[in-house]
C-alpha cells in the first residue's frame, strides 16, 4: 500500500498540472496573455497545426489567428492522463475546440495534447507539446440563445480579455429576477 503522504503529492502535482492546462485554454479564449504564459516553461518547445516554436511566439501568432479569424473560442479540456515520474510528467489531454468565425460560421475541432510537463522551482509547467488535430469542421449557424432579451448583457456578454465576466470581483448578479412564463 502507498504511503498516503506520498499519494497526496501526487495528488496536489496533478491538480498543478491541471491547473496549468487550464491557465492556457483560459488564456488563449480571453486574450490574457500572462495567464497563456503561465502553463509554459519559456524555453518549451511547442508544435501547434504550422506553428513550431516557443510560447511567447505561439501566443502571437495564435492571438492573431483567432483575433482575426474569430469572434469568440473555447478550447475545451476534455479526458486527462498523467504519467508522473519526480520532476517530469507525461500528460495527454483530449481537446475540443469551438469557435464563432468572423463570418457568423461556427467551428469545431478536436484532438489532443501531448505535453511533457516539468517542475522547476517548484512550479509544474509544459516544457515540450505535440498538437494533435484529428477532426475538424463547420457547424450550421445558429442565432445565439437569449440574445434578443433586453438586459441580458448585463452580467456580461464575451469579451476576449479581462473584462469578461469571468474576472469580475466579486462575481455579482445584475439582472433584475425574472421568471419567464
């Protein structure tokens, strides 16, 4: 039987790791670029679609896809495994990324992240990933739900940098209370 102690650092590296994938889906949908940053390594070597390079040029180049070609993304974490061995991880994360294009076309796109994770100075980050496409296409457009209620930007609506909803503190209701019948 494992030494529960030793179970709970695993544990606690996991939900590093984790929360390190997080920061860089995170990032990359509201533009926040320190938080991008965050789940790399600055040395870590990135193969992305045609991109191969290294984080601070990856999120240039990603941003600017995605800024011109897009209005709104989700990168989607999805099934996880992690092979921990001291400083090194080995982690496969299924992704499902959606996008709104320009063009009111909807996309959707689906892999995996092949990342190997290392912890330096105490901080768990990628240092190598491999992006895996494996399908990718065009949903048909729909009109987006709720959107012609008067007040419902009131708690926000998207926005791809900090004044999205999800940064405000603390996270507060705007809307008046309402039932529908």
């Amino acid at each position: 039987m494992t030494d529960p102690l030793v179970r709970l650092g695993e544990l606690l590296d996991r939900q590093d790791i984790l929360d390190a994938l997080t920061r860089f889906a995170r990032g990359m949908d509201r533009f926040d670029r320190d938080a991008f940053l965050s789940a790399f390594h600055v040395d870590a070597e990135i193969a992305a679609g045609p991109f191969v390079g290294q984080p601070a040029a990856l999120y240039d180049w990603a941003r600017d896809l995605h800024d011109h070609g897009q209005s709104a993304t989700q990168h989607v974490l999805l099934n996880h495994s992690c092979d921990l061995d001291g400083d090194t991880a080995h982690t496969e994360t299924y992704y499902l990324f959606a996008a709104r294009n320009r063009d009111d076309s909807n996309w959707i796109a689906g892999g995996r992240y092949i990342d190997r994770f290392e912890r330096r100075d105490g901080a768990w980050r990628v240092a190598s990933r491999s992006t895996v496409i494996e399908y990718s296409g065009l949903l048909p457009t729909l009109p987006i739900p709720f959107g012609d209620i008067p007040g419902i930007d009131l708690n926000g609506i998207v926005a791809r940098d900090t004044s999205d909803l999800s940064y405000r503190r603390p996270l507060t209701n705007l809307r008046e209370p309402f039932v529908p019948s």
